[in-house]
C-alpha cells in the first residue's frame, strides 16, 4: 500500500499486477490516464430528449485508448443500453480529437506474447459491439488506429470537415487489433482499404464520405451538435423497432442475400407483436403523430400464439403422414422449418443475447414432428424401370391401408 501511495499521482491510473514465476507478485505497473483531478476517463452526460453523450476525457495524451478508458466506455455503454429511460448515445472525444489511436506506451509494457495471448489484450474493446441502442460517433479532429476502430464499431459516424481517419499501425510494426481489417473493408472496399492499412496513410472526412463510411460531413466544432439531432431524432421513434432494424443491418454483413431476406422477414413479422407498431399504423391512419410507448410489450398484453393442434389420420397410413390443422383447414404438406440460429451470430454482426423476443413472433409456424420412414418395400417388382417401382411401391401402399368396414 505504502509503495501504491508513493507510485501514484493526482492523474487517475490505471494498475496492473504481474504475476512472476513461483506464484510471488511483482510490483505493479501503473499508467497515467491523462484526466486529471479525479475526473472520470470518460463523462457521461444525459440529455433530456432520452440521448446519452459519452466524451472520452484525455485531452492530455488526444484521448488515447487506454484498458481503463476503454473498460469504462463499455460499462457506460452497457448501462445505458439496459437504461430504459435512454433511446440513444453519442461517443465523441474531448478537445482536438475524436481519439488518437491506442495507448502505445501501455501497450509496449506487455512482456511479450505469452502475457498479450494470456490476457487476450483488447478483447475486451469489443464490447461496443454488443450494445442493441443506436450509437453514433461525433468524430472531430483525429479518428486513427483505435480511435478508427471505435469509430467503425458505432452505427453512424457524423464527422467535422477537419477530422482525419486512419490505421496507421503497420508503421509502428503490428496491425489493426480491434476489427480494423474487418470492418474497413466492409466500408470502402478491399482496394482503398488495404492502400490505409498498408501504406498507413491518413484519409479526410470528404473522402471518408465519398467512400461511405461516415454518413455526413459538417462544420468544424459542430460534430456533436449535429450528432445529438441525429440521436434525438432517432430516439422519437419506437426503442424495440430501433433495435429490430440495427439488428438486421449488422446482421447482413454476416449472412448471404437469401439468408439475410428471410432473416429480416422474420423480424418484420416480429414486428406485429409490439404495442408501438400498432400505434404507428393506427397513428397513419388516424392522420396524428404516434406515441410509441419503447416496450416490447404490455403487461398481460398478446400473448405468443399456441401451437396448432395435430392430428393423425387412422390406421397404418396414418402412422406415415403427420397432418397439421391451420387456419384455412387441414394440411398435408407441413410448414417449411427453419435451420434455426443463423450463421454468424456468436460474431460481431449478431448479438444472440438481443433477440428476448419470443421465438414463435420471429419463426413464426410451429416446429413440426419429421413425418416416420416408410419400411422399404422389399418386393422384387422394387428392382426396374422407375415405372415398375412406382407400381411396386403403390401396391405395397395399397395393402398397408386398413379395410373399410
């Protein structure tokens, strides 16, 4: 304790133990955060209109990503995606830039790779993925290396006419490590993306917007006001429908066309069971402004529907065929079903702890029983011409049906 209170500073640190061979424990290292006087690495601000605003608060070291600042980024984020009083966030930087890149000197105190693979350095940075609430990026001034990354893992990215964006990491001897490779190509294609990540050369917000990956350019020291209308403006609109569409989008980096459609066909159905898409119609038709009410449903509201009774025709054939009753009657053919979880939802694109829904308003039908095997008919007319193994299998149909009385 005596050595922490002689180690430690008026800026606020952050503290990591090593763990030596034989079990002893090393001194701790300990890394300036570059907010001073106590202030939290970073504010957090609620606005009135339901909007949250995170500032990275170094302003000292250009908001440098730190395992401290990022592990309290998180935790604010993930406060404020279960706070149901809060419908969207803004992450920006304070003073000159949105945030320079990764804490390089925090970095280069990792001994080497047993200790870096051990920790699984920066996991933990991708927690901002898992948010379900729309998040948007106030990028002003500089947005490179960890910086671009966060950038890229909000969902909107609004940028001042002087912020710059790059992963200049290959100048430093290493690459990307929080999803730099990944998701910038998704953005400005494989061509322009490997020029950034190869040459580690800077790119302007025109050209950031030109190639899509920020969704408007603005004024200088107007980033964050513009940024706020944008969150206010989304979080007017229904908080389940918000999270419903993000989902999709993210999703569709993940899945082919085909998968992607039914996918979101699948959440559009959802859609009928939340109170706020029948005040949205019914508001349509009435000619007024709706008022969503953000939940997923009322208490004691509409229930998921039952499953639809079955019922098996008499004798032995109906050991053979399963018949499902709907609405307009009984059907032989039973309903398509689905493979169930999509590919990649334990990735980036799908969070799987965001659908609470309930899966019968996402899939929609009933999981049907798979119908018994027939017994292989083993007349020796089965061996032929298709034509005389249709008719074998026919009569053999034929006798295992029971007598009419």
């Amino acid at each position: 304790a005596s050595m922490l209170a002689a180690v430690l500073r008026p800026c606020r640190v952050g503290v990591r133990p090593m763990l030596l061979a034989g079990g002893s424990v090393a001194a701790p290292r300990t890394f300036a955060s570059g907010a001073c006087g106590g202030e939290d690495l970073v504010r957090l601000e609620r606005r009135s209109s339901a909007v949250a605003v995170l500032t990275l608060n170094r302003p000292k070291a250009l908001n440098a990503l730190s395992d401290a600042l990022m592990g309290e980024l998180v935790e604010k984020l993930r406060a404020f995606d279960a706070d149901d009083s809060l419908r969207a966030a803004v992450v920006t930087g304070s003073g000159k830039a949105f945030a320079a890149g990764a804490d390089i000197k925090e970095m280069n105190s990792r001994e080497g790779y047993p200790e870096v693979r051990a920790s699984n350095m920066l996991a933990h940075w991708s927690g901002l993925s898992g948010i379900r609430k729309p998040v948007i990026a106030a990028v002003n001034g500089f947005a490179l290396g960890g910086g671009c990354e966060l950038a890229m893992s909000c969902d909107i990215i609004v940028a001042s006419e002087d912020a710059k964006f790059g992963q200049p990491e290959i100048k430093l001897g290493t690459i990307p490590g929080v999803g730099g490779t990944q998701r910038l190509i998704r953005a400005v294609g494989k061509s322009k993306a490997m020029e950034l990540i190869l040459t580690g050369e800077q790119m302007s917000a025109a050209e950031a917007e030109r190639l899509g990956l920020v969704a408007r350019v603005v004024p200088s020291g107007t980033a964050l006001d513009e940024a706020v209308k944008v969150a206010e403006k989304i979080a007017a609109f229904s908080t389940p429908v918000a999270q419903l569409a993000k989902e999709c989008v993210n999703a569709a980096e993940e899945m082919s066309l085909a998968e992607g459609l039914r996918f979101e066909r699948h959440l559009f159905h959802a859609t009928w069971g939340l109170d706020d898409r029948r005040e949205g119609f019914q508001a349509f038709i009435d000619k007024r402004a709706p008022e969503f009410k953000h939940r997923y449903a009322e208490a004691g509201g509409s229930e998921a529907p039952q499953e639809q009774p079955r019922e098996q025709s008499g004798g032995e054939a109906g050991a053979n065929l399963v018949l499902i009753r709907g609405q307009s009657g009984v059907n032989r053919v039973p309903p398509r079903v689905d493979p169930g979880p999509i590919r990649g939802q334990s990735g980036s694109g799908v969070n799987q702890e965001s659908q609470r829904f309930d899966l019968w308003s996402i899939w929609g039908e009933a999981v049907v029983t798979p119908r018994q095997r027939r017994p292989r008919a083993r007349s020796s007319f089965a061996r032929g011409p298709p034509s005389r193994r249709r008719a074998a299998t026919g009569a053999v149909r034929a006798r295992s049906l029971p007598e009419e009385s």
